[in-house]
C-alpha cells in the first residue's frame, strides 16, 4: 500500500478521530469529575435522570445512547451506591422507572459545574461562531450514525 507523505490515513479516518476525541474528551471528565466519582455515562444517566423523573430504563437508553446492557449495569451500580431507586412502573409490571435520591441530587448538583467545565475545555480550542457550528455538524454525524448502526 502507498503511503501518503502528507496525510496519514489513520490520522484521517473519522472512526479513529471519534475515537481519539472520545478518550481525550473522557480524561478530561475524569480530571473535572469529582476525583473521578463519576464517569461521563454515570452524569449522563444522572442527568437525564433528573430531568425527566419517573423515567423507565427504556426511555433512559433511547435518551442516553447508553445500549440496554450496559445501561442496566450502570442503574444496578448507581442504585447501589445510593444515587438512584428503581420500581416497577404501574403501566407495565415488567419496566423499571428510575428516580433520583437524595444522595444522587446531591451528587448531581456537586458534579454539574464540573460537567460544564469539561464542557469549555473541550470547546476552548475553537472560537466561538466555530463552536455552535461545530456541535451542529457533531449532531449531525451521530444523526447519521444512528440511522445507519445495525444496532439500533
């Protein structure tokens, strides 16, 4: 295979760059988060959670983007540290809606600052008509993506 001595391949194939975004982007959370108490899934979950109380774990996967399973394990875990109770909803005896504790608001509202911030870093690199732009064009692909994913 030929190499191109201007542009390395794999330094321009997007599913490398999401990547490599991605694990940038996680060790920052993890730097901002709390001493890492929580990972970015875990404030997600926390998050939409809190927004939207009463929710079941299906609505959390289709809000999130966290697939069923590894869902599952993150409310298991979070419930028992205490951050989120799970009932049987009364529409359907086999779904969970799942609420924030106390201790969860308290976690929620410590981690949230810190959430923005990561936010910022992020975004600090680009000016800002670039940003709005950018995170346009970032909904965007995962808009695709998720149509095309054999997955969903």
């Amino acid at each position: 295979m030929k190499r191109d001595s201007n542009c390395d391949r794999l330094q321009r194939s997007p599913i490398h760059l999401l990547h490599r975004a991605g694990q940038c982007a996680g060790d920052i959370f993890h730097a901002e988060m709390l001493n890492g108490e929580l990972t970015p899934r875990q404030f997600a979950v926390l998050y939409t959670v809190a927004n939207n109380e009463g929710l079941s774990q299906t609505g959390l996967v289709d809000r999130t983007g966290i697939d069923r399973s590894t869902l599952a394990d993150i409310v298991r875990r979070m419930q028992k540290k205490g951050l989120l109770q799970r009932r049987r909803t009364k529409q359907d005896a086999r779904a969970y809606a799942v609420k924030l504790t106390e201790e969860g608001r308290r976690v929620l509202r410590a981690a949230d600052p810190a959430a923005k911030r990561v936010d910022e870093r992020i975004l600090e690199g680009l000016p800002g008509k670039q940003r709005e732009q950018f995170m346009n064009e970032l909904q965007s692909i995962v808009d695709t993506l998720q149509r095309l994913s054999p997955v969903r």
